[in-house]
C-alpha cells in the first residue's frame, strides 16, 4: 500500500522535475534569441544613423517593455486587492450568519426562552430592541451641546 503510494510521488516529481528542466531550457532559448535580435536591431540602427541613435533606440525598446512590464504588475496587484477585499467581505458576512446559524448559541436561547418563558421575554425584547434604535439613531446624529461654542 505504502508502496503504490511512494511510487506515485515519485513518478509525479520525475514528471514535474522534467517539465520543469523544459521549461527552464525553452525560457533560456528564447533569451539568446531576444539578445540576437536586440543585436541585429541595433547594428541595424548603428549603420543607417549612429552609434548615439542606436542606443538611444535601444533604450527607448527597453523603456516601452519596462513600461508595459510595470503597468501590468500594478494592474494585477489592484486586481489582487480588489479579490482579497472582496473575500474579506465575503468571510464577514458568512462569520455574522454562521454565528446565529450555530448549534450551541441556538441551544443556549431555547433553554433562556424556556428558563424565562414567553410572555416575559417578549416585552424585555422589545424595550430592547427600541433602546438599541435609539442609541444607534443617536451614533449617527452629532450632539448639538458640543458643536455649540461655550459662552
């Protein structure tokens, strides 16, 4: 059993380490390719106009890529942080819903609703839930004694 096991990592390490090895070999090849063709370009440019012009035009190539290379890193990490706060969001509201979907705080209400009964928790409910209107309407509201100036 242990067996099959290991030779499955094995056989999926040797895979990756060899996909791995081509696609390192491939990225190398098309490095020297991009430094020949950055070389033909620029003897190009050397012959027809100048050693100044050719470097210069080399620069410019290299700016335009590291231009491009810049504004498509800072456009994936926007869209990185846009995701993350997303799934921040996301995980607050499943934290808010599962706490009155668990199992314990449901039981501990039935027990306080059974210990009190319901025709005293219904009124003490609702004395609550109208000092919590007030006090919330009173958060949002600034206080008029403290945007007065003091004589």
């Amino acid at each position: 059993m242990f067996q099959r096991i290991i030779d499955g990592i094995s056989a999926s390490t040797g895979t990756t380490v060899r996909l791995t090895s081509l696609a390192a070999g491939a990225a190398f090849a098309l490095f020297i390719t991009t430094c020949f063709l950055c070389a033909a370009a620029f003897i190009s440019v050397l012959q027809k106009y100048g050693p100044v012009q050719a470097c210069l035009a080399g620069a410019g190539v290299f700016f335009l890529l590291t231009l491009t290379a810049a504004v498509s890193y800072w456009a994936y990490k926007r869209q990185l942080r846009k995701a993350a706060h997303i799934a921040a969001e996301r995980a607050a509201k499943s934290t808010s819903q599962s706490m009155l979907a668990d199992p314990m705080l449901l039981a501990t209400g039935l027990q306080i609703v059974r210990a009190i009964g319901v025709k005293r928790l219904l009124p003490i409910l609702a004395i609550g839930g109208v000092a919590l209107g007030i006090m919330a309407s009173r958060a949002g509201v600034p206080d008029e004694a403290a945007a007065e100036p003091a004589e």
